[in-house]
C-alpha cells in the first residue's frame, strides 16, 4: 500500500449504485398452505424480478414434551412447516 493510499480516510458507505432505493412490500403468506408459498414466489418475481436466494425463517413447534409422547399430528405438523414449506415454491 503506498502512503498515498494509507492517508485516505476509509470509506463509510458503500458507493451508490445509481439505482432508486427500494421499496418495502408485504406479500402475507401461510406457510402451511401452498397455494400461498406458491403466491408469494410469483408476487415476489412481479414486483423484484428473478428469486435469487430464498430464506425461509418461519417454523412451528405445535408440541412441548418428550419426542416419543408426540402425537402424530404434531409431528406431521412440524414437519410441513419446518421442511416440506421449504419446498413449496
């Protein structure tokens, strides 16, 4: 690094892109429901463009207990939820 470049304060922003700042949407969705995880794909491909990465954040935990007392509507429950939501869109 030359001192020329060493004498330069840091830069606290990143530069601007030129593009317009985005605007917030909400796009509601039930994740147990795939019609909806479905919608909200296509909403959000009409509004932004191209899904490039998909986080999904959203879980349920029906039951507190032993895994083995777990009734089997729970589980499936969970498992609906938390995996196969994932896999909706």
């Amino acid at each position: 690094m030359s001192s020329a470049a060493s004498s330069r304060p840091a830069r606290r922003r990143p530069p601007r892109s030129g593009r317009p700042a985005a605007t917030p949407s909400v796009i509601p969705c039930n994740i147990s429901d795939k019609a909806q995880c479905q919608n909200l794909i296509a909403e959000t491909k009409k509004q932004l463009g191209p899904v490039d990465v998909l986080v999904c954040n959203a879980a349920t935990n029906p039951y507190y207990g032993p895994t083995e007392k777990m009734p089997d509507e729970a589980f499936t429950k969970i498992m609906q939820n938390n995996i196969l939501s994932a896999t909706s869109g």
